[in-house]
C-alpha cells in the first residue's frame, strides 16, 4: 500500500493556513470596526451567495437547523399541520417541524439519490398535509421538478433542506429555490464551511424573507462577522473546491467499481437531465458496512456513518406516529451506507491509500 499514514474523514487545516492572511485581514476589520454580529460582513456574505444562486433573498442566521425552523414558521406551518419527509436524512429535517408545532409525515427515498421518492410522497398525502420537505443529499439533488409538480397539483409547499447543496443546479435553478424557500449550512465540513456554524435561507419570496429577517431577530438567531469573514474568502474559491471533489469522487468511483456488487458506489443522475451535481459527500454502500468501518478506524482512516438508523426509528419520532408508510430503502441504506474521506485538500495518494485498503476488506484485486 501507498502510506501508513493517516486519513481523515475531513480536515480544512489545509485550505485554512492557505487562506489565513484574508480571512484574518476581515477580522481584524470588524474587530476595528467593534462589529462581531450581523453586520457589514454578514450583509456581503448574504449578498455574494444571493448572487451565486440567483436567489433574490439570502437571509444569513446562526445555523440551518435555526434556518429550518425559521423557514417553517414564516411560511405559517404550525400545530395541525402535516409536513412529508424523508426517513432517511439528518434529524434537523424533521425536528424543525416538530419545533413549529407541526408533524412529519415519514415516507421512503430513492435507492439512487436518497432523496423523496415522489410516488412514496404521493402516497402519504393526506387532508392535513400542508407541506413537502425535500432534502439534497450527499452530491446529487432530489427529484425536484416531479416533487414540484407533485406540490403544485395538491396545493402544497414545497421548502428544500438543501444544507448540503450550494452549487447544486437543476435545469440552471440553485437547490433551495424551487419551492418556497430553502437553507444552507455552512457547518466547517461543508462544502462551502465556517469555522464556527452558519446558515441561510434562500428564497425568492419577498414577504416571506422578511418575516425571516423579523423571526431571526427574535429569536437571535444571528451570523456572526468572523464567520462572515471566513465564507467569504471561501466563496473565492468554492468552485474551484467543487471541481476538485468532482476529480477525487471520479478517482473513487474508477477504483471501487470493480466491487460491485459488494461495495455500490454512487449514482450520478442520468446523462439526460439538467443537473449539476456536487460532490459533498463521497457515500458508497458496503454488505459489511460495520466490520469495513472498523477495519479502516484500524489502519486509520476516518469514514462517518450517514445515517445509523431511519429517522422513523428515533424513540421521540416512533411517539408521534412513526413509520405510517414502509421505509424499506432507507432501512437498508442505514445497514449498507458510509461516507468516505472527501475535501479539497485530499490527495490522489490518500485516495489510493482508502481503495486499497478496501479492495483488500472485500478480497479484490487491485
């Protein structure tokens, strides 16, 4: 093998030192200033995302879960109300709308995208339904023109929890604006990251964002300026970021495929489709998942389990209802699915180091 050496899951100590000098130029500017809360940093970051999606409003709070829930009750969602969700997501997806009073309403994603299937939607809408809460996960978008269709037919909103997706286009329309709003999070492992936590929502909704903007404020739920400081070096190179996880996913994909059907490796939405994908999270699907886990931790190599259980097994879930509908893909995608080591700084070495010790979990040549 190439190295003993260490892989992280995610590391941007790199990307950090490279980008220091102007990261620490703006602080030292707002600290001049005695400005450390949402304000002129917060404002250019709102503005410079505005412009890099298309949204006409970008309203920058403390974190997406804040953004979610803010999201929700500006939009008037509430106690009564239904809100359809994946089972298989982060649990913010669906305590957001536990936290405004409302319920979620679990149905199955795709086996491909692990999004929201729209006919497992189609199937859980009900006469208190109000909502669909489509979620973009790990490098490709949901299905989110049919789930668009679908919400318009019935009379229903449609927000997007697209946390993971700045970057992500379908038909040349940024995730989170497809519907009535959506959010993104700048958590330090994104692929646009803090140091600290961050979030937005994003719509084109004017008198939506600013019942956002009068909600954030009541709740202090507010971006701070080095976080400011720190996203907007960053958003100087996000696509060159993005390039560079295309290459090292690309990388995997080429070395993990001769698996099949052991280790799946990621789908990539089919040739025909207007989608820009983005590469967040390298997520492959092993029949020994757990053991695969172990046996890299021991030869040092970091991977995160997305996610360990259906939201549908969560104990405070099961007591609002649970599963109504079968879960079965996102069952399965509990037991099989892990993500592996993807960030800018990666190297094509580390990458190799990763495949081979895969190959050689799974008995393949390499």
């Amino acid at each position: 093998m190439a190295s003993n050496s260490s892989v992280p899951f995610f590391s941007g100590a790199v990307s950090l030192r490279r980008q220091w000098p102007e990261v620490s130029a703006l602080v030292r500017q707002a600290a001049a200033a005695g400005t450390f809360v949402s304000d002129r940093l917060v404002v250019a970051l709102e503005e410079q995302v505005a412009r890099y999606t298309g949204a006409r409003n970008a309203i920058a709070c403390n974190n997406a879960t804040d953004a979610l829930a803010l999201m929700l009750r500006a939009a008037g969602i509430g106690p009564g109300d239904e809100v359809i969700v994946p089972a298989y997501s982060f649990f913010a997806t669906a305590s957001c709308v536990v936290h405004v009073g409302a319920e979620p309403v679990f149905v199955d994603v795709h086996p491909q995208s692990y999004a929201l299937d729209p006919e497992a939607v189609r199937a859980a809408i009900g006469p208190r339904t109000k909502a669909v809460m489509a979620v973009h996960l790990f490098h490709r978008t949901a299905d989110i023109a049919a789930l668009r269709a679908l919400a318009d037919a019935h009379g229903l909103a449609l927000f997007e929890d697209s946390a993971e997706a700045i970057g992500m286009r379908v038909e040349g329309r940024h995730a989170g604006l497809w519907g009535r709003a959506g959010v993104l999070s700048f958590f330090p492992t994104k692929t646009l990251g803090a140091l600290g936590d961050a979030g937005m929502v994003l719509t084109d909704d004017d008198e939506l964002a600013e019942r956002v903007t009068g909600l954030r404020a009541d709740t202090g739920s507010l971006c701070d300026e080095i976080q400011a400081a720190v996203l907007l070096t960053r958003l100087a190179t996000l696509d060159r970021d993005i390039q560079r996880r295309a290459e090292l996913a690309a990388h995997y994909t080429r070395r993990l495929a001769p698996l099949a059907p052991s280790v799946t490796t990621p789908v990539t939405a089919p040739s025909g489709e207007a989608t820009e994908p983005v590469w967040y999270v390298y997520l492959i699907e092993s029949d020994r998942r757990d053991d695969l886990v172990r046996y890299l931790a021991d030869h040092q190599v970091g991977t995160e389990v997305y996610y360990p259980r259906p939201l549908t097994d969560q104990p405070c879930f099961r007591d609002l209802g649970g599963a109504r509908h079968p879960v079965p893909v996102a069952a399965a995608a509990a037991e099989r699915a892990v993500g592996l080591p993807l960030f800018p700084d990666l190297t094509d070495e580390q990458v190799d180091r990763v495949c081979d010790l895969i190959h050689a979990f799974h008995g393949g040549t390499r």
